[in-house]
C-alpha cells in the first residue's frame, strides 16, 4: 500500500502537478512561497491526529452520534426555544442540492437568480406570517434578531434605553444584553403591570408572545403602552403559533423578531437556525442585513438582486445598521420551502395539532393530584406544570424510561417544570408521560 | 456559449402566490389523536393566513428549477477572493445528519448528549491547536459575530483593569468591512491605518497614532491583499508596548494551517470562519460559524458556553469573566459537527498540505496572469491574488465588466473593488481545491478576456450575454424597493 501520506481526496493536485506550477513561478519548492513568514514561526508542529479514511470517518462519527441516543429517541416535552416539530422530505432534498448548498452569497445576481428568488420568497412569507410590511434575508437565530431589533430601536428614536416584558427567554435577554451593553444600552425589566409607565426616553419595549412559559400575552395594551411613551413595540414571537393566533403586526407591532427553527429545521443541538426580522416599512433604511428586490435587468425581464446595500457592513463600514453579513441564508431557504408544502392549511393544522394535544396533556396533568398549572392564561403549546418534587428528580426518572421531560423552570417558579407538545407527540407519548408523572407524584 | 443549461429555459417569473390554487396541499398531517380542546377566544386567533397553495411536486419542481438558476462549488469554479470557495465534502453533511447529531434538543439533558459534546471539546481542542491559542468558544454563529465576540473581549479586559478610555480600534485600510462594523457595534472609535507601497501596514504611520486611548488592532493574516505582513511580529510588539491588544481575522486562514500560529507571532484573540478554511458549505449565505480562539489572558473572556471536561464528563460552562451569550443556545452545532469531519478526514498533515496547495495556486495564477494584468504589488501572495484591471480601464472596460465577463466563459467572477486601496481590483482566490486544468482553463479566459479588452471592448462591458438574466438595474432595485410579492400586483 504504497500512499502519500498527505493524499487528500479533497485536493487534484499530483506531485507532478506541483512540480510543474513550481516551475512556472520560478521558485524551487512550496515552501519557498511561505518565505514572508518568520522562519522562528514557520511550520509549528500539530497535534491534530492522523487522517482518517471516509469509512472510518462515519464510523467514529456514527459512535459519536450513539452516544446521544438518549436524547434523540423517545417522546420529547422539551421546547423552550427549540422545538421538536415534522420536517417533510422536501425540505432536506432542496436543501441538498449542491446549487443551493454550495454558492456564495448572490452578490453575483446575473447566475444567483435561485438564491436571490429564494430570498424574496423568504421575506414575502415572514411578512405574511406576522402581518409585517417589510422583512431582510435573516439573521442569525431567534435570540440575535431580537436583539438587532432593540439596537434597531435605539437607531430609530435616537434613545437608549430598553425595556423588556419579564416574561422574555432568560436565554434571550442574555443575549440581548450582551448586544446592548456593547451600545452602552441596558434592558431593564418591566411586569405586565409596570409596563403601563415606561421610564423615560425609552427606545422600546421587548415583549416575547407567546412568553417564555408559553402564554400570549395583552399585546393590545402593550403596545398602548409602548406608544404612550413614544417607544416601539418589539416582539419576538413564534412561526408556529402564527398558524392559528392572531400575528403580532395586526396588533401595530414596530418590529417582530422569531426563531425560525420550528419551520422545518432539525434542532441539531441549537443551531444553525434562523432568526426572522420584519418591520414596518417606515424603518427600512434602519434595518439590518441583507435584503433581496425585485428589479429588472437590461432586457426589461424581472429578476432580482441585493439591495438598499448602502446599510451594510462591506459598503458602510463603521456606520452600517450591523456588522452582520454571513448569516443563515440556505436554513432560510429550508423554512421557505417549508411554509411552502405546509402552505396556507398546513401550518394552520401544525398550530391546531400543538395547540390541541398541549392542552389535552396539560388538562390531564393536573388532574394529577399535586399537579398543578400556576400560570393563568391562554397558552399555544407550552404551559408551566407545578410539580409536587424537584423537576430535576422527575426528569432523571423520565429520562431513564426514555421521555424527555420538560424544561426545569424551579429557578423561577417553584418546582416548575416547561412541558412542550408538538404535533410530533402522539397521545400514547402524552399518556405515557401523565402515567409517569402520577407514579412519580406518589 | 451556454454555462448552466437551464438557461434555455426562461426563468419561471411567477412567484409562490401566483402559483397557488386553493385547495391543493404538499403534504398530509395526521389527524387529531386527543379530544379537540376549547380553542381561545376568537379576537385572539388570527382569520387569515396568506400562505401559497401548493402540491408537493409544483413545489419540488419550483425550487429545483431555482436552484439550476445559481453557480456553486458543485458545479463551477467559484474564484472569489477572501471567501474561500473550496470544494464541501459530502460525507461532513451525511455525518451532520445523522439523528444523533441533527436531532439532538439544545436542552436534552448533558448526561444524554455527551457523544455531541465530546465533539465540541475536541473541535476547540483542533482549533486552538491550529491557533496557537489557549482556549476556544464555539457558541459564535458567524466570522463577524467572532469579530464582535473578540473586540467584546478586548473592551471587557480594559474596563477590569481600570482603563476605560481605551476605545480606539486600529484597523488597516484593507480590511474587510465588518472590522469597522465589529469595532463600531463593539463600542470603540475606529482608526484607520495605511499601508505602504509594498502592500505592508505603515509601520511610522501605527507608531504615531497608539497612545493611551488605544484598544487593539484588528488585522487580518494574510491580508486582504493576500500578502504576509512581514513586520507582523513588530506590529503585536508596537500594540502591546501602547497596552492594546491584538485582533486577528481569520477569514484568511486557509494560507496558514500548519504554517504559522497566530498565538505564536503574537496575536491575542482571533476568529476562524467554518465556513471559508474548513470547508462547511456557504449555502448562498449562511450558516457560518466563526469561533474565538484566545490566548489565557483573554480565555477568561471568551462568549459561552464552552465545553468542559471536568474528568467525569463533559458539561457546559461559562467562562469565569465571560462577555455572555451570543446565540440562544451553544452556536451552529450542525457546521460544527461539519468542520470537525474536515479536520479528521486530513489530519495534521493533511491541513497542512491545504495551505500548501491553495498558495501554490495562488501563485501560479499570478504568474501566468501577471503579464496580461497589473499587479498592485510584484511579490510572491499567499492564498489569493490581488490584480488591477487599471490598464484595461484605460481602453474603456472596468474590472466589473471583465467580472461579468467571466461568467459566459462559465467561472463565477473574482471578488471586485475590494480591497478599496487597490484600483480596480479582481481579488481570485483558488483554493487548494480546483485542479491544474480548471486553473489553466481559467488563465486562458482571463488571458481571452484581455485580448477582447483590446479588439472588441463592447462584448466585455456589455457582458454577461450568456447568463439567465443580464446585468440588472440596481439602481431601480434601490430608488423604487419591492421587497415582497403583494396582492394584486
């Protein structure tokens, strides 16, 4: 077997390939092309381990993947951000092809037609779902596009201060302070009752609908609230639960934010996602990122481009709306040819199916004696469970018989524990779990 | 000439709403398995969802005909200087695929996802390797929410050690233009320093501007000129002399695996973009990822959470002095799980050899293209070449029109006008991934294109003539913005 030891499947060139190139630069060998480099610091040793053969790769990979069995089989109550929801086969199989998979960004608009055509329909579709006039190409995740909404805010009423709704994802309200506090802006928090008398010059008020525990919120009187105090409504909701309730942009929403996760993406252990961004169109010079028009080219035929670009890092530099530019373009796309196949009835059945079996397991849980809801409210398809023990204990007893339960919320509420039901729950799924539970209440 | 064979088709201009017809569906949903339950009230729901009605195979065939509308890595040669287009192992994606990988919950217990994060920890292991750093953060989605991260890190470890006022970022003038942004979300002002005649940062010119309100300096090794920096050593020395620190952007790291640590030369935090070196696919933008390796004075800082072995298993931590949480969960597991299969399958060795082969064909294209182009500056280049069309822009054809050209002879165009200090510029970069043929095929359409610069400039600065749509009106894109498909347009 003779081989060379840095054969790569992955690279053409031959020894003689090299020598060849060698000659035609003028130089002797590779390493003469690395002599700007300071000799002390050349060629530092690796303690990356040896190459491994295709078969091998998927084998340790597969191993890899064994060890997370536990999480991966089994019914799943765990949402709290990411959401265990059906894929249809369509979406994987556009989001293979190489066309998609492997371009660049469509900066390039005369061959990335698909691309750019792929993004009009992305932001056609988030501004249908919240009611929203205008959207870009996506960020990130749900908890970044939050919080390039609230710095949004800040650029569009020249204030700096931020507001957020105490039930906001604890995860997003980090993240939302670590954007902020770059800014020299801190969020501070407001209850349902409080937020009747926004502190001054406040830029806006962050409200998550459905909250973090699961439940819509007044957003009618939130944003009276917001607009009394000449601040902005900011709302991160759910693609989801747009399928049923009423979108937050009929309620005059500034500026409406998701993850765009539960819209045909795995969950791959928290990314990558895609946050979704939309706005009222008053503030499209302010927004981040990229955005896709409709425009013709020099035969009058339609197509589309990259535009209002002038916001952005490459031309703007210090002055852009964002440093973003690589975001999540191709899991847009997934989310697109989602919302696609599922279309107008689909969705709407995804939201009914959650929001029945939900409450068919929350209304047989506490029906469980020391069980109990301590949230009022309409809630979409999670609730908040009160436990008669540590959710902890329960959860490691679930997770032994292969049920993934809930998020432990005990830091906030007593032995609280955030259930998810998805369409993916059978009512086998949901009755096994209330079985567990009773046994586990005794 | 024809480059992508859909192209005889013209496009399909109807959008997914025009194509809709009530009552079709893609795809059926098991029934409702559990007794209905009282739905809210009605001023809660919503009583229209404008979504498109589609059967399954108008949209497959919607989006497969869109799809032949693109260049990619898959089926051209994607030239683009500073991204890094090389070729997307298909295995990284089938592994990532895996529903022990791609179906894991963000919050599954740790006990029950220790195969994913044993991954994490060995892939911060490899990076900070190849980083010459002491730790590494994997939580960063994208190179520039590195560059925030980093420049986060930089202001968090000033404020601790009581200078405040240490808020200007030094950024040479060739550098990408999300430093700038970076450095401004970051809070700091931002100076802007030259180069030299030789492509070099101006050494006099940094002297004179640190002073006490300097932060750091935000370099990019190579540069975007693809060139070494040859006093890089002096320049970390000069910054740190002054108190900052240094940045490195790692979006051109595809020149350095196992040739030069950056922790070595001196560099304080860096990020490495997935998505360029390590070969994760681009997917038309997106996702990236883009992890800060840091040095142990700055690991403390790094954007959690990080991995752990605490000797029993591996665990979620945050740093001790951590700048916070930068996504909502732990970053792009997916394109994680992607680059760690790259640096398996080559090894050490193997990585190596990727810079080796990537700059050698850098160069290569320069020598043979030398002649026909200006060169800004006449020296050996990393793993991208920087050309001036400023002779062709002489005889009427601008370095956008010989970019556009390109595309009819089937290459995906140069990177254009960056870096800004170079007039005209086509930045190529061809990776270690295209053969000596598809170089020497490229060459000889450059070297065309130039002839037809010279004998018949129209059929350049009118091109594309081959593509599925000509040049567009951006202008129109801009002043009249139609975003979105609206009723009853």
């Amino acid at each position: 077997m003779a081989e060379s030891p840095t054969f790569s499947p992955y690279t053409p060139n031959t020894p003689a390939d090299r020598e060849e190139m060698l000659r035609a630069i003028g130089v002797s060998s590779i390493q003469d092309l690395f002599g700007d480099i300071p000799q002390t610091f050349r060629t530092p040793s690796l303690s990356i381990p040896p190459p491994l053969s295709e078969m091998e790769l998927q084998r340790e990979l597969e191993a890899l993947a064994a060890e997370n069995h536990r999480a991966v089989q089994g019914p799943c109550f765990l949402g709290a951000g990411a959401y265990r929801q059906f894929i249809p086969a369509v979406v994987q199989a556009i989001a293979s092809r190489g066309e998609f998979l492997t371009s660049y960004t469509p900066y390039q608009p005369e061959v990335s037609q698909g691309t750019l055509k792929a993004i009009y329909e992305f932001q056609t579709m988030t501004c249908q779902l919240f009611d929203m006039e205008v959207a870009n190409a996506g960020m990130y995740d749900g908890a970044t596009s939050l919080a390039e909404g609230a710095l949004m805010a800040c650029r569009v009423t020249r204030r700096y201060k931020v507001a957020y709704l105490d039930t906001l994802s604890p995860s997003y309200l980090q993240v939302l302070t670590t954007y902020t506090a770059a800014q020299d802006v801190q969020p501070y928090p407001v209850s349902a009752d409080s937020a009747a008398t926004l502190e001054p010059d406040t830029a806006c008020l962050v409200v998550q609908h459905p909250n973090f525990f699961g439940y819509l919120e007044d957003l009618a009187d939130l944003e009276q609230a917001a607009r009394r105090a000449g601040a902005l409504l900011v709302v991160s909701t759910d693609p989801i639960a747009a399928g049923m309730i009423r979108p937050p942009g009929s309620y005059g929403a500034d500026i409406v934010t998701a993850e765009g996760q539960p819209l045909g993406i795995p969950m791959s252990f928290g990314g990558p996602y895609v946050g979704l961004f939309t706005c009222k169109s008053e503030y499209l010079r302010q927004l981040p990122g990229r955005i896709a028009g409709r425009t013709v080219d020099s035969q009058g035929q339609p197509a589309y481009v990259l535009t209002l670009q002038t916001r952005e890092q490459h031309i703007r530099r210090e002055r852009a709306t964002s440093n973003i530019c690589t975001a999540e373009a191709l899991i847009g796309l997934m989310a697109t040819v989602y919302l696609a196949t599922l279309g107008k009835e689909g969705l709407r059945e995804v939201a009914e199916l959650c929001y029945h079996k939900a409450h068919y397991a929350a209304s047989i849980i506490q029906d469980i004696p020391g069980y109990s809801l301590p949230l009022n409210g309409t809630f979409f398809r999670e609730f908040v469970v009160q436990c008669p023990r540590p959710p902890a204990e329960i959860n490691a007893t679930l997770l032994k018989q292969g049920i993934l339960g809930g998020l432990d919320v005990s830091d906030m509420i007593p032995n609280g524990v955030l259930l998810c039901v998805t369409e993916m729950n059978t009512r086998d799924d949901i009755d096994a779990l209330a079985a567990a539970l009773r046994e586990l209440g005794r | 000439m024809k480059s992508v064979d859909s192209m005889t088709d013209a496009p399909d201009q109807k959008l997914l709403m025009e194509h809709s017809v009530p009552g079709r569906r893609g795809v059926r949903l098991p029934p409702l398995d559990v007794p209905e339950q009282p739905l809210p009230e009605s001023s809660l729901l919503r009583d229209n969802l404008p979504l498109p009605e589609l059967s399954q195979p108008e949209v497959v065939r919607y989006f497969t005909r869109l799809s032949q509308l693109n260049y990619s890595v898959d089926t051209h040669f994607y030239p683009l200087g500073s991204c890094t287009m090389k070729y997307n192992p298909k295995v990284n994606d089938q592994v990532a695929s895996l529903p022990g990988m791609a179906s894991i919950h963000p919050l599954a217990p740790e006990e029950s996802s220790q195969g994913a994060l044993k991954l994490m920890h060995r892939l911060q292991d490899y990076l900070s390797d190849i980083s010459g750093m002491a730790a590494t953060s994997l939580a960063t989605m994208a190179g520039a929410q590195g560059e925030l991260s980093g420049v986060l890190m930089i202001r968090a470890y000033h404020l601790e050690r009581g200078q405040p006022q240490r808020r200007t970022m030094l950024i040479p003038d060739s550098a990408h233009g999300t430093n700038p942004a970076s450095a401004a979300m970051g809070g700091f002002q931002v100076t802007s320093i030259p180069s030299d005649s030789h492509g070099n940062m101006d050494l006099t010119a940094l002297k004179e501007v640190v002073n006490d309100d300097l932060a750091g300096i935000m370099l990019t090794v190579p540069s975007t000129l693809g060139l070494f920096e040859n006093d890089i050593v002096e320049i970390c020395d000069v910054v740190h002399r002054a108190g900052g620190l240094v940045y490195g952007d790692g979006a051109n790291m595809n020149a350095l695996l196992g040739q030069a640590k950056l922790g070595e030369l001196g560099f304080d935090v860096m990020h490495i973009n997935l998505h360029k070196t390590f070969s994760t696919p681009h997917g038309g933008g997106g996702p990236g990822s883009g992890p800060v390796c840091a040095g142990e004075w700055l690991a403390p800082y790094l954007p959690g959470p990080i991995v752990e072995d605490n000797g029993q298993e591996y665990q979620l931590t945050m740093p001790a002095k951590s700048i916070g949480k930068v996504s909502a969960f732990h970053g792009n597991f997916g394109v994680l799980v992607r680059a760690y299969a790259y640096i398996r399958a080559l090894g050490g060795e193997g990585l190596r050899q990727v810079s080796e082969d990537a700059v050698l064909n850098a160069n290569y294209l320069m020598a043979k293209l030398k002649d026909a182009y200006d060169l800004s500056y006449d020296r050996l280049c990393m793993h991208e070449v920087v050309l001036s069309a400023s002779r062709q822009k002489k005889q009427g054809v601008r370095g956008l029109d010989i970019a556009k050209r390109l595309l009819d002879y089937g290459f995906h165009a140069p990177t254009m006008y960056f870096p800004l200090i170079v007039d005209e510029a086509l930045m190529i970069e061809p990776t270690e991934a295209e053969s000596k043929e598809t170089l020497d095929a490229f060459i000889e359409a450059m070297l065309s294109i130039a002839n037809e610069v010279a004998e018949d400039p129209d059929i350049v600065s009118h091109a594309p003539h081959t593509t599925p749509v000509s040049r567009l009106d951006e202008v129109r894109a801009a002043r009249q913005p139609d975003l979105r498909w609206q009723p009853g347009r």
